[in-house]
C-alpha cells in the first residue's frame, strides 16, 4: 500500500499504462479499419477490385438459377414420363 502522494500518483501510473497501451492499439485498429488504410493505389487496381466484386456478386445468383432450371428439368421430365407410361 502506498503511504506518500508520490508512491500513490507513481502506482497509478504504472497500472494505467498497460490500459493505455491497450486503448491506444483498439484506436489505431478502428481507425486502419474505418479509414483510408483498404483504399487502392492506383486506378488500375480500383478496376480489378470492382470486376472482382462485380464477377464475385453475381456468382450465388447464377448458381441459384443453375440449380432451379435442373430441379424444373427433373420435375418436368418425372412428370412427362409418368403421364407416358
């Protein structure tokens, strides 16, 4: 336990630094990740990010269309053929 002010104010601060190494990293990561820290260099690499994105955003869609055009062609064809038979 401290006894003097200066034993006090010089155990105050050696608690608080870690904590304030610790603030100082979350703000500094809140800031790369909100600001400026992903924007591209160039106009070329802004290009290749947006057909990136552009070729990736459309991926699901057409998978979902892919997908229901062979459940319809299998759902027509059990329904074709047992009306045949």
């Amino acid at each position: 336990m401290a006894t003097t002010p200066g034993a006090y104010l010089c155990t105050m601060t050696t608690t608080l630094t870690p904590a304030r190494a610790l603030l100082a990293r979350l703000r500094d990561t809140v800031a790369d990740a909100l600001f400026l820290a992903r924007l591209p260099a160039t106009e070329e690499q802004a290009s290749d990010a947006l057909s990136e994105v552009t070729r990736w955003a459309w991926l699901p869609a057409l998978s979902g269309i892919a997908v229901a055009g062979d459940h319809a062609r299998k759902a027509h064809d059990s329904a074709a053929g047992g009306a045949a038979e």
